[in-house]
C-alpha cells in the first residue's frame, strides 16, 4: 500500500511586468502577466522537505523581470521560449517548463488626431495569451507553443437560429429562427513550428476569427466555433490544432405583452447565469503530436 | 429616546438590458446596465411592515424593459431622465428618484475594411456612466444630471515627476524626475441644464480628458487631474463640476542591478495593493446649486 | 468664470497588514486592510504641482506598518484613531483625516478538539469594518467612529411575506405570504463616543442584528433592516444611527409543473441580477451631530 | 489536408439551486452551484449545422432543478451520479457526462444559544466540491466521483522554515528558519468506489487536512502538501489519489528598521501578486486507472 508522489509542478503566478521601449521619444509598451512552472522529480522537496532541487519562485519572478530588459519583449511566445529555456537550463531536476503569459492591449491616446509618443490607453477587444511549454534540453528540446485570445466579447443582433434540437421530458425551450448571438470567446490555437511571425501572425487569426463570427450564419454556438475553426486551419498551414470555450451569453427577449407592448427582438434581458457552454477542438487529420502543448490549460480534453 | 427611520432609498439594481435598433439592415446596440431607486418617505413599509406606498422593485426592472421599447435608447441621459419622472409620476410617497447606468461600448467587427450590419465586438477604453436625480413633479420638479466615464485605464511612460513632497518619520520614497504615471479614472461631470446633445457632449468630454492626461507635464497626480478638469471646464459651459477618483496605479523600476543589468526607465512592476488614491472636485466659482445631483455618488465630498 | 479645486482628498488605499502577537506560544492575528486619506487645503499641489504640503502615500502606508508594531492592534477602531491622529500631527495641511479598515475573521485550526496555537483558518461569516474620521487638533479635534459588518449573507427558508404593495401599470409581480428572504448585509452603527469596549461592542451588535434577522417576521426587508436596527439602538446607548445597505437576493420558486412536479417552497433559483436593494437608516430623535462621520461612506444619504 | 472535429463538450454552467427540505419547521438547505456538460459524437451539430442530437442546455438546466424536488439533495457526488445517468439515458449520442458541483455552506443563526429552525448565515472556511464523470450506459458504464474543498485559506504564524534551495544568477531570496505560510487550498481526491457516506467522509478528509496543515512542520508548501495527502491516503482507503493546487500566499516580513523599530516576525505584508503556485499529486502506488475522473478539472497533469 505505498503512497507516492504524482504529477506536480510549481512556479510563480501573476508576474506584472511592464516594459518600457524608450529608444526613440515615441515609447512602445509591452504590458505582461506572466506566470511560471517548472515539472520534474521533485520528489526531495515533497517527501523529504529538501529544497536543494527547488529554484525559488521569488527566483524565477526576478529571471521574469530582468529577462524583459536583457531580453526586450518582441512577442509574448519569444519571451516565453526564452524564460523556459533558461528555466530547464538552470534547474538540473525539471524535465518541463510552462510558461503562461497574458498581454493587456494599449493604444496611444489621440491627441488633435495623431497617436500620443508616450501616453497610452487601454483598449479591450480581447486579450491576447500564450502558452509554452517545453520539455527537455538541447537535442532532446521540444517545444510547443500555443497562442490565443480570451475575454473577446462578440455579439450578433441577428443572423442566429436554434431549432431542430433534440428534446426531452424536462424540455420547454422554443425553437426560434432569429436570436441574439453572444460570447466571450476563448480561442487557443497550437502551432506546429516556432519559426514564424508572432505578431503578424497573431494579428491576422484574431481578424479572422471576427470576420468569421460576424459571416457565418448561426444555427448553433458549435457550428459558429467550428466553422471558425475551420477558417483557421485552411489559411494558416502553420496552425495544428484550434480549441474554442465560448460560455453562451444568453439574451432573453423580455415579454413586454402584460404592458402592451410588441416586442419583436428589439429588447433582450442579458443574463449572467446559468449560460451555455460550448467547448470544441478542430483540427488536421495529419496534426503532429501536441506533446505537452496543452499541459495545464483548462478546458474539456 | 425616540428612534425614528432616517434617509432610505429602495430600487432595483443591475437592470441588463440590450436594446436592438433593427428598423433597417444595419443594426445599432445599445448596452445599459440600469439601477433605479425611489426615496421619500416611506416609514409605514419599514415601521409598520405595510407596502401600500411601495412599487415593488420588480416593477421597476419591468418599466425600464419596456421603456427601452417605448421610448428608445437615444442616450442613457434621456433615458434616466424618462425613467425618473415615470416612477415620481407612479409613486406618490416617493419626492425623489435616482436612475444610475452604466454602458457598455460595442463596435462594429470588422470584415474586409467594412464594419458589419449585425455583428459587434465589446471594445474597452472607459465605461460611459449615467446617474440622472429627479425631485419632484411639475412645477417643482428638478433634475440633474452627472455624466462620466469610469475604468478608464491610462498610461504615460514619461513625463511624469514627483518630488520636493513633505517628509516625516515615515518617509522613505525617494524623490523622481521620471516615472511612469498610470490610473484607471472615475469622472464625473455635473451638468447645468438637461438641454444638451448627451453622446455628442460625452464623447468631446472623455476625448479632452484624454488630450489632457497625454499632454499634461505632470508634477504629481493631483496636478494632472486638476489640469484635466479645468480644461473640461473652460471648454464647455453647461459643465459646472467635474469629480475625479484616481487610483495612482504604481509601477515600480524594479532594480535589476544584483544580476549586473542596468534598467534606466524600461522595465516596471506594475503593483495591485497598496496604491494610492487621489480624489479631486473641480467646479466653477459661480457654480449651481448641485441640489440632489451627487445623491449617492461614491466618493469623498 | 473662476474656475477653482473643490473638496479633495488624498490617500493609500489596500494596505493589507497582518500581525501576529507571538508574546506567548498562543499567537493571535489581526488582518486588516487599511485605506488612509487625508483632505484639506491642498490646492498648491493640484493647481501649481508644489507637493511641499503632501505627505506621500508612500508615508502613510509606512506608517500603517510601523504603526502595527508600535501600537499593536488591538481594535481597527483604536489603530485607526491612532492612525488619524498622526497623520494631522505630520500633515499641518490637511484638516482631517479618514482611516478605513476591513478585518478578516481568522479562527484557530481544530486539533482533535482544542484550537492550534498558531495555525488558523480563515472563516466568513461577515467581514468586520471600522470607518475612523478626525477633524482638526489639540482643543478642536473631533473624533468619530462608525463601525459594521459587511458580507454578512443571511437566509431565511419562511418567516417572510410580500403583499400590500402598490401596483402600476407595469406591476406584474405575484404576492406572496411565504417566501425566501436572503441579503448580503452591510450595517454601519455609529458611536457617539470613542470611549467604549471596540470588540465586545462589535461582537455583541452583531449577534444582536443575525439574532433580529432570524426573529422578526417579515412583511418586507425594509421592515426587517428597521426592526434590527431599531433593536441596535434600544441595547446600545452609545450608538447613535445605523445604516443598512441590503441587496434584496432574490431566490425564486422555480416552476416545475411543465415536468408534473409540485413544488410547495422547496427547489429556488438563486438570481444574481438584477436585485433589490433597499439602503435605510435608522437614529434617536436626539443623535449627536454626526459631523464628518459618514464622510466618504458610500451610501444613501 | 482534411479537416475535423476533435472533443468537445456543452452543458449548462453556474445553475445556483437551493434546496430547502421543509418537511419539519427545521429546516435544511442546501446551496449548490451545478454545471452539466455531455461529451460524445456532436459532429452534425458543430459541422452540419444540425442540432437533432442536441439536447438544449436549457433542458439540463431544468433537469438540474427538477431533480432537486425528485430526488432530493442529499450530497452534491449522489446529485450529481444521478443527473450524469439521466443526461445519459436522454441523450443517445453522449458517451460522457460531467457533473461540476459547488456548495455554499450555511450554518443556523445562533438566537441565545440554540440554532435557529429556519434562518442561516452564510459561513467560509472553504466551499465543498464534487466532479461527477460517467462514461456509457448499463453494463459498460463506469462512474468516478471527485470530491474536494477550495478556498480553504489557512495560515501558520509559525512553524514554518524555507531553506537550503537552489540558487541561480536571480536568486536572492534570504534563507528562513521561521515564516508565515499561508494558502487558499484546492484539495481535491479520487475515489475508487461510489459506495460510501459522501457526506461524513467529506468533513472528515476535510478536518483532516486543515489537522495536517496544522501539525506538520513545514520546510516548504510542497512538503506540507505531500503530508497532507499523506495522511488523507493513510486513513481513508476509499481514496486513491488527492491532487493540491495552493498558491503560496506571500507574507512579507515589513522591513521598520528605517523608523527605528524592531520586527521580529511580528508585523507583515500580505502581497497578492505575483504569488508562488504548488501543485502536486499523491496517490496510492496501486491507485485505480483513474479513467475520465480527472475530466477537464483545471490543473496541472
């Protein structure tokens, strides 16, 4: 009946770095959320409270910082590939490092229309996230990584049907042909290779992730997301593999009737919870082996 | 020893309602998160436990549904003010009447250059707020009305100082020709009169506000703030007050120099708790009365 | 057309402090989450940017530590007076002083029956609250203390009616003479006296106000939050006023008939928005002046 | 270069019944918060467009509330086996069901000395748990339940030591011998039977666990966990593995030495962000396959 270490992993969360790009008067900004994690046999520090394999956090949260000046922030995978690296480099034990990075978005503030050198407002539309992961060193080094975007709140005022659907004794929904459409979508995507344009790259799925939303016509949240999906993979060969969680913001048309009052889909009650969830994967018939590109990400699989 | 009920108020809270405006193919949203509230007196429901002088809250959720029909969305200002005067006019105990809204900013997804009809994309830089007070009916009747903006997150990477401040036992920051200067501002500006174009007006607010916050040289956050708010004040008459709260959203230099990197202004902590917060009123000498125009507001006055 | 700095106040806010009292092998905490501000003339810093009258947050948040150590915490309520004081002895320019503490609740881990000497777990329950304001020195300072509870969620399953109430034309709301009743309570009491027992007064209106909550039969939450209080102020003769802010949390029948199954009172959906909130204060005929007590305590009034 | 659906799942989230059982004027309640969700063969729904196979989360919805009259709520893992077995038997297309439960804890309101028989106040000390996962029907159906607690937060004032780990180019972290260790605790463990008393084995893990965290001296949060789940394993044999996620919350030591004022482990600052993050598996060497047990569980395997 022996008892055993399993699976563990530890690291540093919520690292806050903000850094500054001032070469020139026109300042850029990089804004990070950055979280840490090294795997391995850390069996020492469980079982026998010898820290002696253990790379502080406090550690890893000051290679985070000082990585952002030697370093510079091109993208938020570049840096993650490189805080993991160095992470496997220094910690004889870990067999995998997982790097997790949020990026706030800011744009300069419009002054007589023209876009501020050093003053910044923070815009929504979605935050952009990445997830690295890579195990091993030198020959043995795989790397994989995966980029996203959540808290991208999209909403259709027409073009949504719900109907045809299966239904039960506890059933009482109607079928309806015109609803509002609403989410806030999490959409990963894992690419097969680390040599490409991460900026441009990311850029161009987010847009066609919009485009999509906004061009398919809805007969279900899951066809929305696969059909999203699909776009995805066919213009971007560089894209394995897309997962979508995407909460069904439900809006109610609200029953004006008792007072007299037609209400043909002009006022909804947007309601917090219960909602939807609809979770999904697309993905190449041919995709490589995610490895540990998915390790740690919540979600469905 | 007589004890007696005080001030009270009653309402409905956090009203979602979305209203579609579909009268041709390009739709317009409007996102308002509602509260109303009623004041005046109303001993007999908390003394003697009976409701005949109480509009149940649920009816009040149900008038701004169906408002939101009858009348339209044109601006939360027009729409707090219809509701104020709707509740006063149904519940005589009640002489007062506060609408507070929040809402939300959509903006068109973007497909090949071209904003769709029906397809929308929550975008961030600030929430548009509402809080409108009516008192009174027919000839006594007085409304006022505070517009602002809120989670308004903004950034300046340089012109920014902060020294020659009194110093006490406990002083130990030191003196700064050079910092980052970051808030997420709460604003609101009282108007003197309810005959104005509410959109129009607003968005040439929040865009001097943000002119200001970029080209202000700032000597501390106060200054900054009250730069803003005479700006406001000069170019709009029917403006008599502005309110700012402002969390001073530090971001730390962090000292990279035990790994031997030198970090002149690049790389930042940007810090949670503590931080500091600065409230400020700017107001014309020969301002209004502001009457119940503050009633319920946050803040420090 | 004078343009001027109105009311203002400065401060740091979120100072989380926790201290141990280790005299003993049996250690106590107090948590606190402190907010110091400070208002006065301090127009020198917003209109001409000269900081030489403002004592960096920074110092204050120092002193809040330093403070902890050298005055200990025995009460929020005395460690804020402290505070208060202070800060108008250092600050020659500000004429008062507020001082806002939240304490979390921590409870000695249970070992097979006795409480742990220095292992705690944290318990809700409520959040106890300490609103300290000073105005002025020497011979002219004033002091008040307003103290409560917030978080204080309470449900009672019957003892709860709703009838009697006016009805408009938008009224569609079924009456009810049994009914959940469940708030999320914050009370606010103010003391007209800083010479009294801070946490045994605390601990014994807040018994007073769960044991009030769960006795009086309700006709409507206003009659309840008034019953309370009205109890608070017949116990307590050192508190002058207290104030309720109540979200009505409103747990409806769920209706199961379409699935042939009864349901007497027994299966609720609990909603999140939108809710009632009903906000109340209840004093003495012959209440003190509450000066600058309520300053910057959101609310009603 | 084809393209396909991979796994996916949909279901209902965050459906917040409570339960009375009123059959005595001693009342019980229970306070669940439930999602559903159905994995399987969804492709014509996310494909075609075609939702037949579909059964409308708002029918789980409803489900959720209708059983919570039928069948009672007795503990959340047997709510959830049997919602998982109806979701089952009425969606001919799901090969799984996940059943996610939350639940509040309430305790009665204490009127002078006794409970009170039907009013409650909401208590911390962490939220209970249950992840129900069953895959197929009859004879090849296999059940899992996962039981747990999360935001248990806990704190040691002492007893707590973190030394002799490694060091790298970014490590200057001092050496402890004595700490405060503090955690919100995710504990979560695996049956290997569905055949116990959920309800008495729940407290008794969750007693033993808060025990643990008490006694065992601490040379690290990775230790500590592993004692824990240690001794969870050691005396319950109906469990085979217990899985931790703890975020070591940082007390920092508040250097008062610049005031002159001595701190000797007495007065701390209680930092959010960033935080340390230890996750770690203990199981049983001869542990049960742990099939879909682990489903989409947030975490770190």
């Amino acid at each position: 009946m022996a008892i055993r270490l399993g699976p563990n992993q530890y690291g540093k969360a919520g690292i806050h770095v903000v850094r500054v790009q001032r070469d020139t008067p026109r300042h850029e900004i990089r804004d990070l959320t950055v979280g840490t994690s090294l795997r391995g046999d850390f069996s020492r520090a469980h079982v026998d409270g010898d820290q002696g394999d253990v790379l502080p956090t406090d550690s890893q949260k000051n290679a985070v910082f000082s990585f952002a000046k030697e370093k510079g922030v091109d993208s938020p995978e570049e840096f993650g590939l490189a805080l993991a690296d160095h992470f496997l480099a220094t910690s004889s034990r870990a067999d995998g490092a997982r790097i997790e990075i949020e990026e706030a978005t800011w744009s300069r503030i419009d002054v007589d229309g023209q876009g501020h050198d050093h003053a910044f407002v923070q815009t929504g539309g979605g935050t952009r996230t990445a997830i690295v992961n890579v195990d091993g060193r030198g020959a043995d080094r795989t790397a994989h990584v995966v980029s996203g975007v959540c808290d991208l709140v999209v909403l259709k005022s027409t073009g949504s049907e719900f109907h045809g659907f299966l239904k039960d004794t506890y059933t009482t929904l109607e079928e309806t042909t015109d609803r509002v459409l609403a989410t806030s979508l999490v959409a990963r995507w894992r690419y097969n290779t680390t040599d490409l344009d991460w900026n441009g790259t990311f850029a161009a799925v987010k847009a066609l992730l919009l485009k999509q939303f906004a061009q398919i016509h809805s007969y279900a949240l899951q066809q929305t997301l696969y059909g999203m999906g699909e776009s995805v993979l066919e213009e971007f060969r560089v894209i394995d593999e897309i997962r979508f969680s995407a909460p069904n913001k439900h809006h109610f048309l609200v029953d004006l009737s008792p007072f007299g009052v037609d209400n043909p889909g002009e006022v909804f009650h947007a309601a917090d919870r219960p909602y939807g969830l609809i979770e999904a994967t697309v993905l190449r018939d041919d995709a490589t082996d995610p490895g540990s590109a998915w390790h740690a990400v919540p979600g469905f699989v």
